[in-house]
C-alpha cells in the first residue's frame, strides 16, 4: 500500500471541521475516503437513537482465535446475513463478528479468527490478526473482554429497522456488545452497529462507554485489502460521548439536505 492511500482518509477528516450538532443539511456530512463514503456525528443527521437487543436478538456464540486465548477475549462469530450488504461497491453475505469490537466482511467461513485486538491508529491499516479480513467495520476496535458477569454478544435482523436511517424505510442487521470491558479500563460498553441493506448506511451508536471513552479504540471502515478506509476517531482523534451515534453513508445513498438557503435577494437556489 503506497503512503498516500494509507493516510487519505485521516487526511480529509482532519481536514474538514464541522460541529457535532446539527440542522441536517449535506453541511454536516464530512467527506470520508476516496470512495466517497461521507461520515457524521452531527444530531440533525444521525440522531441516537437506543436500541437493545440484549435479551431478544439471536446469541453469537464465538470461538476462540487460537489456543492460548478463550472465545470471549479474542474470537469471533460468523453470521449469515438475511440480506446482502453493499460494501465499497461489493455484495456481502457473510459477517465476522470479532470479540474486539469490528466486524470483517467474509467470502468463506473462517477467513477472519477475531483475533485483532491491536488497534492502529489510522485506516485503512492492514490486519493483525493470522486468518484476517480486511474488508471491516471497526464499531470500537481496542481489547476488549467480554468474560464479565451480564456481558452478551447478539444479533438482530429487521425487516423494518427500530433505528431509521434517515433514508426511508428499510431492512437493517444489527450487532450488539452489551456489558463488555477494555483491558485496563473501569466500566462496561454497549455499543450497537446497525447496516442498512437498500441504502448500505452504516450507524454506530454508544449507549455506555468505559471510562477511557474511546482514547485507545479505533472507530471507523476499511475497504477489502486496505486499500481504502475512513478514520472517525483513532485513539482519541475525537471525543467520543454516551449516548451518541456516527453515521455513515454510501454516496449513491445520501440524507436529504434539510437546510434551508436563500440567496442575498431571498430566494432559494
């Protein structure tokens, strides 16, 4: 991977300014990767909205990346999704679910373990992990633990999605860590990643934090064979607060422009 691939998407964000609340218009949305994926934690566009599928959703059960680790440290479960996944322009099926907070997109069963548990600092970054997927959703990539009493690992597919997109109505998967801890940090994370399958938006929403609240995690998306991505936030690159979300949306899927413009003589453009 040449440099200027590797650092574009840090690039752009760091480039761009834009407040983390909002009225809903295209100003909001941050210009992502070369791909043209844009990125917003503005409340106009990607409002929080909670969702728990904690007791209701189907229980992933993971297995271990290797021998010298259990499951529930460093492993993944695998899951047919109800629906493909349109992801940097390719169909997807089949999801990884790693114990380390991301979840790779899969062409055949076993080809990512879950093991990575280093998170790099920028994206797209090529894996850690032996057997690993580059093609990622990174919803709190750090090492994470999810050995703790009340800690669940599940998912949920939607035919009408509980969480609108913002893009009409449509079928959504979700995935949930509820109740799991980063090594060395106090307190437990709930953190849910929903994709949309007509518009291939992706959402991430923190409805608990521990308390580095993101310092070390890396948040954001990577193409297959890391030849793209887009950093959100990657130890500590923004603030991460309870109870928020980031959006992110394919660019043949944008929101709406709810801005309102009117030119000097008061008519809109």
């Amino acid at each position: 991977m040449n440099a200027f691939a590797r650092f574009l998407a840090p690039a752009a964000l760091l480039a761009a300014t834009a407040a983390q609340a909002g009225g809903g218009g295209r100003d909001d949305l941050l210009q992502g990767d070369a791909y043209g994926h844009r990125v917003s934690a503005a409340a106009g566009v990607c409002a929080y909205q909670a969702i728990d599928i904690s007791t209701s959703g189907q229980v992933l059960s993971p297995i271990a990346a290797n021998g010298s680790v259990t499951a529930l440290d460093d492993g993944a479960a695998e899951l047919d999704l109800a629906e493909p996944f349109a992801f940097y322009g390719a169909s997807w099926q089949r999801i990884a679910v790693s114990t380390n907070g991301y979840v790779a997109f899969i062409a055949e069963p076993g080809q990512d373990d879950g093991g990575d548990f280093n998170n790099d600092p920028y994206l797209p970054s090529l894996p850690d992990n032996a057997r690993a997927a580059a093609a990622r959703v990174l919803a709190y990539h750090d090492e994470l633990d999810g050995e703790g009493a009340g800690a669940t690992l599940r998912s949920a597919y939607f035919s009408s999605c509980p969480r609108p997109s913002g893009l009409g109505d449509e079928a959504c998967s979700v995935v949930q860590w509820k109740n799991w801890s980063r090594s060395g940090s106090s307190g437990a994370l709930d953190v849910v990643l929903i994709i949309y399958h007509a518009s291939s938006a992706i959402a991430l929403q923190y409805a608990a934090l521990d308390a580095s609240a993101g310092s070390s995690a890396c948040i954001g998306i990577q193409a297959d064979g890391a030849v793209d991505g887009l950093s959100w936030s990657c130890n500590g690159g923004r603030a991460l607060a309870a109870a928020s979300a980031v959006c992110l949306f394919d660019p043949a899927h944008l929101p709406p422009d709810g801005n309102d413009r009117l030119f000097a003589n008061g008519f809109e453009p």
